[in-house]
C-alpha cells in the first residue's frame, strides 16, 4: 500500500481510529473508494475521485529529518507540477511558447476544470 506505513504513524500520533486495507489491483482500489465511506489517499490533479469531492486531512508540515529517522508523523513532502516542451519550441514555434509561458491555472482551476468535464460539461 502506498505510504502504508506513514497512514500508521498517522493513526497512531493523531488517535485516528482506523482499519488499514491495501486493494490488489487498482481497479479494486477505485471501486472501493467509490462504493464505500473511506479514508483514502489521492492526489491530484486528477479526476479519477473528482466528483466525490474530497476533502483533504491536513498533518504538520513535512519534516524530512524526521521522515529520514522513521519519523513519519509529519504530512508528506509536497511536488510542484510543471510542464514539460520541446527543447526547440522557442526556435518551431515562437508564438506557440510565447503563449504557452503566459498561461497559469491554479491547482483550484484545474480540479474545478476536471470536476466539469468528468460530469459532461462542454465549458
């Protein structure tokens, strides 16, 4: 299970009652979650869980001493999303990257982006 062991040390430091399931194989996860009142972990952007909008269980901020001596009381380090292009798009397509460098969408916007595709919306 993914992060099995910090989901224990969670329970445990923060008095959570909680029965921990790994599923076999990622359909099994889905349908779970689906079917089911749980605790589940997740990340986004992603629609796989969007119309069930979740909320997210906030721990103390990451510590990577502690996370390095086991210590995994603390939530898990966070990644920036960023996206990735050609090496030469400035020099194929100059108003293409141009464009590309001015847009921005907060991680807000595109769960909210997700959320109204994956209930059929068109806008």
């Amino acid at each position: 299970g993914w992060r099995i062991q910090a989901l224990m040390q969670w329970a445990t430091a923060y008095d959570m009652p909680l029965a921990v399931g790994v599923a076999k194989a990622w359909g099994d996860y889905v349908n779970l979650i689906s079917s089911k009142r749980v605790l589940f972990y997740w990340w986004v952007p992603d629609s796989t869980f969007i119309q069930m909008q979740p909320h997210q269980v906030h721990f103390p901020r990451h510590n990577p001493k502690e996370w390095a001596l086991g210590d995994k009381k603390t939530s898990l380090a966070t990644s920036d999303i960023s996206n990735m292009v050609s090496a030469d798009l400035a020099a194929k397509a100059p108003k293409v990257r141009s464009f590309m460098s001015s847009v921005r969408f907060s991680l807000l916007e595109v769960q909210d982006m997700l959320l109204q595709i994956s209930m059929g919306s068109s806008n």
